[in-house]
C-alpha cells in the first residue's frame, strides 16, 4: 500500500514541477508591466494539447482632419447621378471653419450649416432656411439635396476633396482654393 501511494505521489510532483516552471516562464519582470499591456500570452504553443490565450489592448484613435478641411475649396463637379453627366460649376465653393461651420456658394444665395467628421464619414446639416428664389437655377435645389441626403464619405488631401455617397461614388469633387498672396509694397529709388 505504502508502495502504490509512492507511485502516486512520484507523477504528482513531477506533474506540479513542470506546471510550476512554466509559470515562472509566463511571468513577466516588474520593468515591463509599468507601461500599459499591449500584448501578454497565457499558455504554452510549443505543445499541441495546449490553449494560448492573447490579450491585446484593441483600440484606434482617428486623426484629426480639421486642418485639411479648413480653408475655400471651389466645388468642380458636381453629380446628380452616379451615372449621369455631371455638372461642372464655376463660381460655387465651400467655406470650411475650424468650429465645424461651413458655407457655400452655388450662384444665387450663401448657404451656411454644420457637418460632423466620425472616421471616414461626414454628415452635412444646412441651417439657412429662407431662401431667395433664383431665376433658371435649379442647382441650389440639387446642391442641398445632395449635401443633406447623399453626402456620407470623403476623401482629402492637401488640394482635393471628394465628398461621396454611401457607394463611393463621387458626388461633388473640389480643389483648395490658392491663397491669395499679400502684394508687397516695396519704393523704389
């Protein structure tokens, strides 16, 4: 009997040593953890029998694209339809502001409202109700519509924009408007 429980007892101990130093493999020195825990593995990989758990810290901070946006930017194009001809506009712009305002033009009356950046998305509210009738001009109309309804994504760099549907397809296509440049007033002798 004394024999059998000896057995026993001899697997236990070598079972519970292994356990025991694979823990203090796992573990890390106090000089790591003081920083946040970007990733940490439980288990052990190297046998098949086993499970390996990651825990990761997931997250993801979006850039802050108001600069880019701030500025003129004169609206080029602007389709109705993702198919259809586009309309190419002379004098409309947008006016972006660092407080999320914006303006626009179009050819008749100035138009002003709010938009939200979350991600890759934007959303366009017009604030300006009372709107003077223009004359043959059914392109405010459309501007609005497509502003408020169809605009959900944009594309930006230094001197483009692109505002596009929810298929990405481009609605209105800008430039950045150059700078105007101060003229200098130099005397000459």
């Amino acid at each position: 009997m004394r024999l059998l429980f000896i057995i026993l007892l001899i697997p236990l101990f070598i079972f519970q040593s292994a356990a025991i130093g694979q823990k203090s493999k796992n573990k890390k020195s106090k000089n790591e953890e003081k920083g946040p825990k970007i990733f940490e593995t439980v288990g052990d990989s190297l046998r098949a029998d086993s499970i390996v758990y990651y825990k990761t810290e997931i997250g993801f901070s979006m850039p802050d694209l108001s600069p880019k946006f701030k500025g003129k930017w004169m609206i080029n194009v602007m389709h109705k339809q993702a198919r259809a001809v586009p309309d190419s506009l002379t004098e409309a712009y947008l006016d972006f502001y660092e407080d999320t305002l914006f303006s626009a033009y179009v050819g008749c009356n100035k138009l002003s409202g709010k938009y939200i950046i979350k991600g890759p998305t934007i959303k366009f509210t017009i604030l300006d109700t009372a709107l003077t009738a223009c004359p043959q001009n059914d392109i405010e109309s459309w501007f609005i519509k497509l502003m408020e309804s169809r605009v959900s994504y944009f594309g930006i760099d230094e001197k483009i924009l692109y505002l596009k549907d929810v298929a990405y397809n481009i609605v209105f296509d800008c430039s950045k408007r150059k700078e105007e440049e101060p003229k200098s007033t130099t005397s000459q002798k």
